[in-house]
C-alpha cells in the first residue's frame, strides 16, 4: 500500500517576517492543509542534527528522525521570498544536497512525527536525569507539560508554532534553576580590555604632542617640579646661613679669649 505522503511531489514556500520557511502550496492540497505549515530549512536541518547527537548516549534513533520527515531540495527561485522545492528522497544525516525537510503531519497523534516528538522527550529527559541529581527524577509528563503551556500561550496569541521551535523546545529544555556549562550564561566576567592603553600609530602619537591641553597639565607639573626644586634649595640656603652663622660665633669667641689672657698682670 503506497504512503499517503507518495503523492506530494512538490511544493512551495514562502520566507515569513520571523524568517523561517512556511509553506505556500502543495502538490496535493486535499491532504495537506497549508494553514500554519511549517518546514525545515538546511541551515536549521544541521543545527537540529547537532543537537541530537548529544542524544545517541540515552537511545536516540536516527532512523526514526529521518522517517519523521520529507525531504525536498530547491527547484527553482520564485522570487518574492518565495522558492519552489521539489521532493528528494535522500536521507537528512548522510546527503550531501542542502535540504528542507517537511514534518510528516499527516495523522497528528499517531504519525511519524508525533512519534518522534515523544522519542526525543523521552532522550532527553533521560540525558537530564543522568547528568543532574534532582531531588525527584524529571518525568517526560511534567516535561511536555510545560512545553505545551508555553505553544498554547502561543496559539491563545494566533501565533502557529514552527516546526524548528517546536524540536530546539524539546532539544533544550532545561528545569528552572539547572543549567550546563555550555547552556550557562557567561556572568560576572570583567572586561579588562578598557583598562588598557590602546597601541597609538606615528600621526596619532604626533597629533598628541601638539596638543596644547595636554602641553598645559606637562607645564603644570613642570612648575610643580621647579617649585619644588626651589623649596629645597631655600632650605639648603637657610641650613648653609645657619652653619655659617655658628661658624663665625665660634671664630669670634676664639679672638675674645686670647685678647682676655692678654690683659692679665704678670
């Protein structure tokens, strides 16, 4: 029995103002409703493959990722932000083509798709309670809880979730208060980089030599300098004046006595 999905062949997508690709049109319009449909585009096909791999450790299944989706490569430029893909069948991790990848959504709650949604839940919470010691283990409920508050609140808004924010959801999902040291902000770093000197070229150096607001605080600090320089030679006259001073005492005390000596009778 052929797959429901044999019959989409081609299709074509637009680039939306929140710059993912969204699809315009298909090949078979009965089954494929285009209200809300989202696709994968390549540079967001490796991101996700990057992703998953962290996984492989905890039973990550690459054959059901790649069965979740269909793969197309670009046919032609529309222009007008749109692109006209046609549908490959070349697998997502070895291909060499950059290539979009659809989600197969065709039976919402029991498809490819769905599966794989649980699949990588199921991964990751498994990778979490691994590298983290909670007070109790992560549960795949209380995780797809949460994220599907956070789609609702997006759906309530008349926002449809992309295909890419639906997977990196899952693909990052970290419980409040816990975080690894890749996921962690950088915090409390000092950026010494204003602190230095920065290197001045030959016309900049030049340029700061003739500056005159510069020349007055070098002038200002000459004089503080010559001021100072003229204390202390004060300060050395006034010691030589005092020196001299004692000297010549002690060269007139020296002429008294004799000249007393001198009057004294025989």
């Amino acid at each position: 029995m052929a797959k429901p999905t044999s019959t989409l062949e081609w299709c074509i997508v637009r680039l939306g103002e929140d710059h993912n690709w969204w699809v315009a049109e298909t090949s078979d319009p009965v089954r494929w409703d285009v209200d809300g449909l989202s696709i994968i585009d390549p540079r967001q096909v490796a991101y996700l493959i990057e992703l998953v791999d962290a996984l492989r450790d905890y039973g990550f299944n690459q054959d059901m990722f790649e069965a979740a989706f269909i793969c197309f490569r670009i046919e032609k430029d529309l222009s007008g932000g749109k692109v006209r893909l046609k549908r490959v069948k070349e697998p997502l991790f070895d291909s060499d083509e950059k290539l979009f990848a659809l989600p197969d959504t065709l039976d919402e709650e029991n498809g490819p798709y769905a599966d794989l949604l649980d699949h990588l839940t199921r991964c990751r919470v498994k990778m979490l309670n691994d590298l983290f010691a909670f007070e109790a283990k992560l549960s795949v409920d209380e995780v797809e809880d949460e994220i599907r508050e956070d789609q609702n609140a997006h759906f309530i808004e008349g926002k449809a979730v992309h295909t890419f924010e639906e997977l990196t959801a899952i693909l990052d999902y970290m419980p409040a208060g816990h975080e690894t040291d890749e996921e962690a902000p950088v915090k409390d770093v000092v950026d010494d980089s204003e602190d230095e000197i920065p290197e001045l070229d030959e016309a900049e150096e030049e340029k700061l030599k003739n500056d005159e607001s510069l020349k007055w605080d070098e002038d200002d600090g000459d004089e503080d300098e010559d001021a100072e320089a003229k204390d202390g030679d004060k300060d050395k006259d006034d010691d030589d004046g005092e020196e001299k001073e004692k000297a010549d005492d002690e060269d007139e005390d020296a002429d008294e006595k004799p000249r007393k000596r001198s009057t004294k009778k025989k």
